[in-house]
C-alpha cells in the first residue's frame, strides 16, 4: 500500500505526471523533458529527482546526458498509465506533449549544440 499511495503523492503534482506519462511512452533526457515541456532545467530535475529518489524512474548516462525511464514495480500502476497513454486525446496537456514528443531529437540536438559552445 505504501507503494501505491507514493506514487500517487508524487503524481498528484501536475508536472512530475507529465514527466511519468512521457517517460512511460520513451525514455527520455533532461534537455528533451525540458524541451517538451517546456521548463528550465533545474525544475525539471528537481523533479526528476524526487521519482529517482522514490525508485519510479531510472537514470542512465549516455555520453554527455542522463537519460531517465519508468521504473514502475506495481503492474496495476503500470497499467494504468499506459491506458492514459492510450487515451491522450482526453487530456489535452499530456496530448500536446506527447506530439511534442516526436520532436525530442531536436532537442537533444540543441542541447548538445549548446555544449560544443
């Protein structure tokens, strides 16, 4: 039950559940999520920290960037986002976001542009 009931803490505040339904759908950086979201970095990983720190997402360095996935142990939980997944045309914000999805590459692209500078 605990499980269950952090999950849904952390979920209830509107930007760490659009982070969890994008990363449900693809995993993701931080400059994408920023980008996509169109956030600043240091709110994003402020949240992104908070589901690490919870074990509902997983980060992975690849070369430069830290790439985050979904990391959900509780198969009713796990269903239930990919049934929102399913559903976006319902949720107009998780909708754009996830056709702001498809373009994640570009950001990645700025991002690593910005480093080379």
């Amino acid at each position: 039950m605990t499980y269950l009931t952090e999950f849904f803490k952390l979920a209830s505040d509107e930007t760490r559940l659009r982070i969890i339904i994008l990363l449900a759908q693809k995993e993701l950086a931080v400059c994408e999520i920023c980008g996509i979201l169109k956030l600043t970095q240091p709110k994003v990983s402020k949240h992104l920290g908070k589901l690490r720190d919870m074990d509902f997402v997983t980060d992975t360095r690849k070369e430069k960037f830290i790439f985050y996935a979904i990391n959900l142990k509780d198969d009713t939980i796990r269903e239930l986002l990919y049934r929102i997944v399913d559903r976006l045309d319902a949720y107009p914000q998780l909708k754009e976001d996830s056709i702001r999805l498809k373009d994640k590459d570009a950001y990645l692209s700025r991002c690593k542009s910005i480093l080379k500078d």
